[in-house]
C-alpha cells in the first residue's frame, strides 16, 4: 500500500477523479479535487501521482481499445445438436409409400419398403449424404432385420440405432463413409 501524505497528487481507481490530499485519519484521505470538492476515499481507493507521469481513465480505456483486435467473424456455426442431426430421413411405413395397402400381401409390402430403403440408400452414396435415418418402426422386428442384412451388404457404412429420444427404437441411423 502506498503511503500518503498531505499535498501528495492522488487519483481515484474506479473514478475520473484527481485531486490533492488534505487530510489522513487512519486509512481515510480527504482529497480536495480539482474542482476544489473535498472528498473522502479508502487509501485502497487512491493512487499517489506525480508531474511527470499522469495516466487518467480516458487514457486507459484508449489504450485498450488500441490493443483490441476486431474479432474474426466466420459464418453461423452449428449447434452441438445440429450437427449430429441426420441429413435425411426416409420413412418406411408402408402408409408413406402408397395411397392404400389395400390387397398387398405382407410380402409384397416388405419387398416395397425394402426396395424404397436400396433405392434411397443409393441415392445418398450418389449424392454423398453422409448419414441417413431410416424409420422402420418397432412392430415385430422383421424390416428391421432385413433392413440390417440389406446394410451388410455394403462395405461403405456402418449402422445403428437412432436417436432414442426422437426416434425411440423404431429407427436405424446410417452412416456413409466418402471416398475422396
């Protein structure tokens, strides 16, 4: 802590103030400011000036808006989830597919949606679409399946179960690895 004395030139911290000091009781200084005010500070509140050297607040803030370089402004990233969104989806209930089931077999009705899941999977390589969530549903488990071994099939991607929390169980997240 600097040490004060009367008629010592101060300046106030967090103030543009400044004045000289015209009395000290214990850890309090009374400053007559330029102004001729007389006003009261902590001894923590002052910093002892002299002639030669006299930095005020508008100095300092001058000083650092020098040395602020302007920020590097790039295009509107992603949030975390964005990202990580798929940037496809195909449906695979057969209700997507046609107008009505109505005198479709079962095997006819998983050869079409198996045919729609190749047709748009072939797409998404062609147009190098890197992930790919195709909705199956949950039922008895069976276009899952041969959803799984038609994906086996391909050496250029892996699959999962999607999102729990959008999908729940009834979806398989594909992803595309690109050859340069």
């Amino acid at each position: 802590m600097a040490v004060f004395k009367i008629g010592d030139q101060v300046e106030v911290l967090d103030e543009d103030i400044s004045g000289k000091i015209s009395g000290i009781e214990g850890a309090r200084v009374t400053i007559i400011t330029t102004d001729g005010f007389p006003m009261e500070y902590s001894m923590k509140e002052l910093v002892k000036i002299s002639d030669d050297i006299r930095v005020t607040g508008y100095e300092v803030e001058k000083i650092k808006k020098e040395k602020e370089l302007p920020k590097k402004r790039f295009g509107r990233l992603a949030k975390q989830k964005e990202r990580n969104l798929p940037k496809m989806e195909v449906d695979l209930h057969i209700n997507q597919l046609v107008r009505s089931a109505k005198g479709l077999t079962n095997f006819d009705m998983l050869n079409l949606q198996l045919e729609t899941a190749k047709r748009q999977l072939d797409f998404a390589i062609k147009k190098r679409i890197q992930k790919v969530v195709f909705i199956h549903g949950v039922g008895e488990g069976i276009l899952k399946e041969e959803l799984h071994y038609l994906f086996n099939r391909y050496d250029n991607l892996k699959f999962y179960d999607a999102d729990y929390q959008k999908y729940g169980l009834g979806a398989t997240e594909v992803y595309i690895f690109q050859n340069s």
